[in-house]
C-alpha cells in the first residue's frame, strides 16, 4: 500500500519541479527581440482586483513596486539600488498606477529613476546594458555589499 501511495505523490512532484525550472528559465529571456537590455533587479506590485458596476474586473495597484533582487555588479547595483527599496517614479511617472516600468529595455538607454527607502527619496541614473553571461545570482535581502565586495570592477566596461 505504501508503494501504491507513493505512485501518486510522484507525478505532482515532478510537475511541480518541473514548472520551477521553466518558469525560472523563462524569466530569463527577453518579452521581445527589443528587449534585450539589463538592469538587474527584480519586483513586485501589490494589485488589488475589483469589480466595476457592469461586474467587469479593475485592477488597482497599492503602493509603489518594491525591488525584491538586486544582481551584484549589475546597473541597479552600481547606482545603489537595494532590495527593499521602492520604485516611486520613472522618468517623471510615478509608478502606483499599471503599466510597464520601463517603456524600452535595451542596452545603452537611460533612465532616471526615484527610489524610496526608509521614507527618504533619491534619484539616480540607471544605464541598462547587455546582461553579462556570468551574471551573480540575485541577492535577496539588503545590504547587497559594495561593488569590491563582489570584485565587479572585473565586469565594468
């Protein structure tokens, strides 16, 4: 009987582990052939899904989007950026409403980004580059450590 149970559990399993892996390999690619830059970080936005009056669904976005990863020696890293940080505006547009963070994702273009961390507000520069192939896995939780900590002079162009 023991064996006939664990028939079972087996097949969820591996299609749960199985989805891990591509999901986590999909998010690496570019949406587009245009969107092949790289600004190392990752986030998340709190949404909240609501009815209208005529019962169609409305997303309302709370908050800002908060930075969940930074890549070490990524340009999110090299201007600062740090998990916890919140994403308040992007070239003069604030981010609490939907829509994309960035309107284009290749190498070379420059964005001017306003973080919020601890209540204080700061500006920075981000320049989005090729993604390195020896890229560091993201790092979680802040501080990220500085660019020497990683040895990212190494990767800087």
């Amino acid at each position: 009987m023991s064996r006939t149970k664990s028939l079972f559990l087996f097949p969820p399993a591996l299609f749960l582990a199985l989805a891990v892996f591509v999901g986590a390999d999909s998010q690496q690619k570019p949406r587009s052939p245009d969107a092949t830059g790289y600004h190392g970080l990752s986030w998340e936005v709190s949404a909240r899904v609501t009815l209208d009056e005529n019962g169609n669904p409305v997303q309302t976005i709370e908050g800002f989007p908060a930075v969940v990863s930074v890549r070490p020696c990524s340009p999110a890293h090299r201007v600062g950026i740090e998990p916890g940080d919140k994403l308040v505006e992007v070239d003069g547009r604030d981010l609490d409403q939907p829509g994309p963070l960035f309107e284009k994702i290749r190498p070379g273009v420059t964005y001017r980004l306003v973080t919020e961390r601890d209540g204080a507000l700061s500006e920075v520069e981000i320049t989005l580059t090729e993604r390195p192939a020896d890229a560091p896995a993201p790092v979680l939780t802040a501080p990220v450590g500085s660019l020497d900590d990683w040895s990212c002079t190494q990767m800087l162009r």
